[in-house]
C-alpha cells in the first residue's frame, strides 16, 4: 500500500507540480519515507503536508523537499552539506541520488534516530549534532549546501564553505515572510541570486538543541 501512495506522490505531488530532475523523481520514489517518521504518523507518510517528529520540528511536505534539491541542481559524487538534518528523510533521498552528505542536526535526539534510520537503509551519510550556523569547516568547501530552517539572513559561515560554482539553497525571512533563495558562487564575494517563491520553514537557530 505505502509502494503505491510513493508512487502517486511522485505523480502528483512532484511531476504535477513541475519537478523535472529524473535522478531526484527517481529517489524520491525509492526512499521510503515512511521509515523517517513516527510510528504513529506511517500512515500519512505520503500526505501532502509536513509532518511533526519531536523537539518541535517538522519533516517538510513532499513537494517542498523535492523543490528545494531540484534547487541545488545536483551532480553525482558532489559534496553536499545539509543543515538541520532532522529525522534524515532529505539526506536519505540526497544521498540515493549520490551525493556525498554531511548532515548537522542541533537536537541530539533526533540526529541519534536520524543516524539509525540511514544506517538501516545502509546510507553513507556523515551526521554530527551541532550548530548550524556555523557549517562543517574542517569538510568544506561543499559542492552544495541545503538549508532546511529559515535565517534572518544567510550565514556568512556558510558562504565562506561553498565551492567556486557551488549552490547554497536557504529559506530566509520572518514568519510569514520567507522565500526561498540559491546563492550560487561566482567569486570570491560574488554570489548570484535566484529567488524559488514563498515558503515557510522554523527559524535557524543557534547553540545545541536539548538531547531529551
């Protein structure tokens, strides 16, 4: 039952919608989300909507996972730092398409499930529990960075990580007033921007979320 309601998220949430990357489509319908939400939650899995997984965090809908990596326009084998990890999900699908991912989740509790649940799926995803603005520096630069929480602004931490080339996709703005950006490197302090449309995400914070 869950292989069918992948398969028509696919179709209805993602191609319906735009989403065009065939390596993206294809591992969204491989990765089985079910398996990173709770347990309680399985059966919505594929609802078109985010979904609670503790410590006040969400796993995002369907659509907006898909929009935000079709954003970092990906190529196998680049280096790819995902931060505000969560329960996994979008570092599973990253990694399916296969990016080498780093992943900085700041509640100890939910990377400590997140960590299971990828090596479960015998995943190579590198996860740390840590403070997101400051990026990974001793891994970086990074072909890629995926934001998945909404800052005041971009981090210059961040920046300071991304590859010549490489693409920084982040949700900035209030509540209520966020969009989501790609920052895509060109110089040494030169980033083009290209704005994705509204989105809404939590706020990015800063320290180390309680591990209970």
């Amino acid at each position: 039952m869950l292989d069918a309601a992948r398969a028509r998220m696919v179709e209805t949430q993602l191609i319906a919608r735009g989403i065009r990357d065939a390596a993206l489509l294809d591992a969204m319908g491989r990765v089985a989300r079910e398996a990173f939400v709770p347990a309680e939650f399985v059966a919505e899995a594929y609802a078109d909507g985010p979904l609670p997984i503790g410590a006040g965090q969400t796993i995002s809908q369907p659509y907006i996972v898909a929009l935000m990596i079709e954003a970092l326009a990906l190529r196998p084998g680049e280096r790819v730092l995902e931060v505000g990890a969560g329960c996994g999900y979008a570092a599973a699908v990253l990694a399916t398409m296969g990016a080498r991912i780093f992943a900085i989740e700041r509640h100890a509790a939910l990377a400590e499930t997140a960590r299971a649940r990828l090596a479960a799926l015998g995943l190579a995803v590198r996860l740390r529990v840590g403070d997101g603005h400051a990026g990974w520096p001793e891994a970086a630069p990074f072909d890629a960075i995926l934001v998945s929480a909404a800052g005041a602004a971009v981090p210059e931490a961040l920046k300071r990580q991304l590859a010549q080339g490489g693409r920084l996709v982040i949700p900035v703005g209030p509540p209520g007033g966020q969009t989501l950006l790609r920052l895509t490197r060109r110089g040494p302090e030169r980033f083009e921007s290209t704005d994705f449309g509204p989105v809404s995400f939590v706020p990015l914070l800063r320290g180390v979320g309680a591990a209970g």
